[in-house]
C-alpha cells in the first residue's frame, strides 16, 4: 500500500497526557485511524472513549525494548498501514540537589531518551522502507530557557532535539519527514510533581491550552499532505 489516499494512521506516544489526548482527539476528527500508547489502560479507554474514529490502545511504558515494535506492529495488523509517528512519551522530573531523586531522574532519562529513541529508529526504519512517512518528535522550549531545578529534564530535551536534526539532514533527500516541536509551558499533567507550581517558577501566568498545540500539529500533517497530493499528481502526469 502507497502513502497516497485511504484513511490516514498516526500512533502517538504519551496519548492520554495534555499534548497527547488533545492531539489525538484533533486527527481522530481528521479522520485518522490511531494507535494509541500509555502506561495507564484506564486513561487509554477514556481518551478512545471521546474519539470519533477508530483507534487500537496500546498500555505499556517505553522503558521496554520491545514497546515501539509492538505500537508499529498493531498499526500494520489493524490498518494495513503507518503514516504518522507522534513521538511524545515522556516524563518530568524537577528539583533541587538537595532533594532530587537520582533514580526518578534516571528512569526520566530511560523513558525520554532511550525510549525515544527507540520509538523514533523504529517507526523510521518503516518509513524508510516504505518509502513515506512522518516522524514527530516533542521537545520544548525549556531547551532554549533552561531554569533551576529542571535541568536534567532539559537535557533529555536537548537530546530530542539533536536527534531531530541529524535524522532531518540524513533523509533531506527522501519522502520522510522529520518534524520537532518546541511547545511553550502547557498545563499537562506531569506538571504535578514538581515541588512547587511551574508556572510560577517559569514566571508564566497564561500558558498554553494543548488543543494550541494540536492545531499546529495537524497544520504539519496538512502541509505534508499537501506536498504528497502534488507528488502523486505528478507521477500521475509522468
């Protein structure tokens, strides 16, 4: 099957968080087709509970190997197909040297990096050989404003972002796609265990509302879709 025409399919990581269910609510009206992932099954039946088309629900935590392989191979089983990756899968550790805990920080970095990355290798090596597909990694804005006590969370994101670079100069050339996004402060849930409120500490009064975000996500795919139609007319012509 080409990546022209039918129902488009779009597995997210981090689904039932902030940035995550507002994503997959907006392309499930878009008409996709989604493979949904979390740890939390109870949270993964609610979000499917409000989507309007279909969606196949994955619980798990990325910290296991086997995780992306199983989130790809439920989007080939049921649909035949995987256009999209959204990369989101994370947490967020915060606090003081005097107070951090190392193995909470260590477990962020496994499931921000390692699992990342794993998720980001294995949905390309698909793309690749199928020769279309778009990657989305999530980072943030904290990269470029780091503050105290988030540091460790920070460089996680720093390493999306060099990841998302290097993968973007290495397939310029082809019909996969590498996107990065840099959401400013967005009330999600994972904010709840920092030791004192973020926005405060980031001196934000009015942060993001994720269905921002998600607008601008499904502005990417638009684009994207955009370029594919003119492509598959010109092959048409050709």
């Amino acid at each position: 099957m080409d990546g022209f025409g039918g129902s488009r399919v779009a597995v997210i990581t981090g689904a039932t968080g902030g940035v995550g269910s507002a994503i997959a609510q907006r392309l499930s009206l878009a008409g996709y087709s989604l493979v949904l992932n979390s740890p939390s099954n109870e949270k993964l039946h609610s979000l499917a509970a409000e989507l309007h088309g279909p969606s196949v629900l994955i619980a798990g935590n990325l910290r296991v190997e086997s995780m992306p392989q199983s989130l790809l191979s439920a989007a080939l089983k049921n649909f035949g197909r995987c256009d999209v990756c959204f990369n989101n899968g994370g947490l967020l550790e915060a606090g003081t040297i005097e107070t951090i805990d190392v193995e909470r920080i260590c477990n962020m970095v496994r499931v921000n990096v390692e699992g990342a990355f794993r998720v980001a290798y294995t949905f390309l090596q698909q793309f690749v050989g199928q020769g279309y597909g778009h990657l989305i990694n999530t980072s943030g804005v904290m990269v470029k404003k780091v503050k105290p006590t988030i540091g460790a969370y920070a460089a996680t994101k720093y390493a999306i972002e060099a990841l998302s670079e290097a993968l973007r100069m290495e397939l310029g050339r082809t019909n996969v796609r590498i996107s990065c996004i840099e959401p400013g402060m967005v009330r999600v849930g994972m904010h709840d265990r920092w030791e004192s409120p973020s926005m405060h500490q980031l001196g934000i009064d009015d942060p993001y509302d994720p269905q921002e975000i998600a607008r601008m996500v499904l502005h990417i795919l638009e684009g994207d879709s955009l370029v594919r139609d003119e492509q598959h007319e010109l092959a048409q012509a050709v």
